[in-house]
C-alpha cells in the first residue's frame, strides 16, 4: 500500500491533499457535511491506490515472435498477451515493449480495463537490414485507474531473442566435382585377403569411429591415422569464411565482410540441400563439424552461426589450414576470402591436395572503399597475382567487385580452368 501511495499522480495528491484540508476544517467549524466531503475526497485516493496495488501484482504477459528467425530485411511479428489472473477488472494498461533502435521505433499501446480472468493481444511489426541477434524485451506496463488518481509501473523480466540471418540467395545447379550419386553409411571395401601391415591409411578426421584407428600406423607416423576399410558415399564440402578484419573493407551492410557472409550462408544451404556434409570454417571456429551435417538442423545451425559472426583480429589463415590439412584429398573445398597477401595465397594453394574441386570466391576489396591511390593499385595487382597464383594451383577463381552477384557467378564455379580476370578484362594478362 505503501508504494501504491507513492504511486498517486497530481491529481491524486490533490484529491488526497483538498480531503484533508477539507477534514481539517470540518472539525474546526463544526461542519458535518464539510466532513462528508472531506471524507470522500480523502478515501477515493487510497482506494484506488488498494485497487491498482492489488491489480499490479496479477496482471501476466506472454510475447511471441513469428518467426523468431528471418532474412535480414524481411519483417517478424511481436506478438504480446496480457492476462488479468485477479478477480477484479485492471484500469487503464499503458504497455510499452523496448526494443534496439535497428528493429524501429519503440512500440507503446493503450489497453482499456482488462474484465477478471480476460485477456488481450497485440502486436506491432519489427524489420532490421543488419543481421545479428536482438534482444526484445523486457515489457514495461503502466497501471491507473479509471479517475487516473493512482499510476505504477511494472516491469516484466522476460525477453526474446530476434535472429536476423544473412540474406540468402538460390544458387543454380552446377556439378563442382567430387560428388557421389549415393547416400549411405558405406560402402564395404575388402581386406580380408590384405594382411595386417598392408591396411590403407589414412589421417583421423573429426567424427571417425576410433574403433578405426590404426595405432602401428598412428606410431609411425604420429599422429593418429585410421583404416580406409570403408569408401563413404556421402559427399563432403569444407567451407572457409575469412573473418579477418584486416582482409576487408567498407562500413555497414555495404561492406565486403557483409557481402562476404551472405555468399557463404547462400552456398552452405545450397551444398547441404544438395547432400552435401558440410562444415564451416573460420579463424575462429568450426561449425557442422560432425558426422553427417546435413539437414534443417544444420541449416538453422549454419544461419545462427552466421547471424552473429563479427570480424576478427585474427592476421593469418592458420586455425582453419591447420583444420583443413587433416580433410580428405576428395572433399570440395570452397573458401570465400577477403584481401590476401602473397603468402597467404601461396598457403591456400598448398592446401588443396587430392582429387577435390577448390574453388575461391576471392574479393577484390580494394575496389569496396576509397583508399590512397598509391596504395589501392597495390591491391589491386596483388590481387591479380594471387588469382593467377590460385588458378595455377588448381583452384578456380571467382572475382568479386561491388554490385557482383554471387548466383550469376557461381555457374562459372563448375568450370575446370576458368580464368576469371581473362572473363572480366582484368589484370595484366
């Protein structure tokens, strides 16, 4: 009762304030009707004070988001019901929900006496350009009374979490290489006739059954190395994301790192739609690094991942070269890579090995910001010189300027040999 006093707006420390003064002088001059009054003046204030207090602590709110995951530049819905669980009606329910200034402005409604045991709904729309992951949340409810003699606020503690993913773009069908028609868990190779020593090897990779380890060979060698008693249908792909912040350039969703992170949410949901395992890899982490990371699962995991990747400080490759080196000869190998010196270009090309397809989709970032004339042709012929470098290691090389479409480009993705500079007149030759 107490803090609902403290709850009286001016109105209703005046009603209160005139019923005493009033109470006051009935007493002095002998007035019983002047008492009345004062009385009435007096008790309407601390019984809506008794009533908005009562009402205050049995007033629930629920919030909903649908979806609670979407495209950056696509809408959601915040969805609130609030319940009266009293036995009385609520006064007047100012709702005000806080939200980041990315999703708009802050929502506010007015709800007009909520009848006992009833319940409202509302909603307001939230849309965000920038991806991430946005709290929503806590609600604030403002309680009065029908005279707005009495005001409390109450705040919830409960909040949602909005996922904004990378906007994601259909990608054409085009074969890389690497494929296998069929999906399974094996397919049996014999060694019966072949002795214990004469057993292929190969290195461990994240998932294998250590039940497969060949320790003679992990003892000669190493490191551990399992039999290659099983061919595995399932087709692989290794996808690497350069979060370095020093390999790009531009502010906001303009930036080569946005640019960048769209391309490789686009390509990971196009591999694992199409069977692919598939796992991300950036200087920081890897993510789908399991058996068979293929499904809704991993494409949710994949989006999540993304939605809340930031650049890093990181100045080198070599977290996610050191995971690749122990991949399989046949895994297709795509990497999206920001500004590249020459020695880390010539890295990339120790790095593809086996029968696998490598593709790079290299980003020519010195044409994504202004920079000193001196300094952006530097950039520029090192990017030249590192997809002439990458193509004659093996890799194919898609170049990307500003404006560039990653589903226009990616059917040059399929072909062995392409020379992207030749295909766009740049370069020197």
């Amino acid at each position: 009762m107490r803090e609902a006093l403290s709850g009286l707006t001016t109105r209703g420390r005046a009603f209160l304030s005139a019923g005493m003064a009033a109470a006051v002088c009935a007493v002095l001059f002998g007035e019983r009707d002047l008492l009345r009054v004062g009385i009435l003046l007096t008790a309407l204030p601390m019984a809506s004070a008794f009533v908005v207090a009562r009402t205050r602590y049995r007033v629930a709110c629920v919030r909903r988001l649908e979806p609670s995951r979407v495209p950056a530049g696509c809408e959601a819905w915040v969805i609130l019901r609030m319940d009266n669980l009293s036995r009385l009606p609520t006064g007047l329910l100012l709702v005000e929900d806080r939200i980041p200034y990315v999703l708009g402005s802050r929502p506010r409604f007015v709800l007009d006496r909520v009848e006992p045991r009833g319940s409202r709904e509302v909603s307001y729309r939230v849309r965000s350009d920038v991806r991430g992951r946005f709290s929503v949340g806590p609600l604030t409810v403002r309680l009065t009374d029908p005279f707005g003699l009495v005001e409390l606020n109450r705040a919830f503690s409960a909040k949602d979490t909005l996922t904004v993913t990378p906007a994601v773009q259909a990608l054409p069908h085009v074969r890389l290489g690497g494929e296998r028609t069929g999906r399974g868990e094996s397919l049996a190779r014999s060694v019966a006739v072949a002795g214990e020593d004469d057993v292929t090897t190969r290195e461990y990779r994240h998932g294998d059954d250590m039940r497969r380890v060949h320790w003679r060979s992990t003892a000669r060698y190493g490191e551990l190395m399992v039999r290659r008693e099983e061919q595995p249908w399932q087709s692989r792909c290794s996808l690497l994301l350069d979060t370095r912040r020093r390999a790009h350039r531009g502010d906001g969703p303009g930036s080569s790192f946005e640019w960048a992170v769209s391309a490789v949410a686009s390509i990971g949901l196009h591999l694992s739609r199409r069977g692919y395992a598939t796992r991300l890899l950036t200087d920081v982490e890897t993510v789908g690094a399991t058996p068979d990371p293929v499904g809704v699962d991993f494409e949710n995991m994949l989006l999540d991942t993304l939605a809340a990747v930031r650049m890093s400080g990181n100045k080198d490759l070599r977290a996610p070269a050191e995971a690749l080196r122990h991949s399989g000869g046949e895994d297709l190998l795509v990497a999206v890579l920001g500004h590249l010196d020459a020695a880390e270009a010539e890295k990339l090309v120790r790095l593809r090995h086996g029968a696998g397809a490598a593709i790079a989709v290299l980003m020519n970032t010195a044409a994504w910001s202004p920079r000193p004339i001196a300094l952006q042709q530097a950039e520029t012929e090192q990017f030249d010189a590192n997809v002439r470098l990458l193509r004659a290691g093996g890799w194919r090389v898609l170049t990307v300027r500003p404006g560039d479409s990653l589903p226009a480009l990616w059917p040059l993705a399929g072909k062995a040999g392409y020379d992207g500079l030749a295909a766009r007149g740049e370069g020197g030759g």
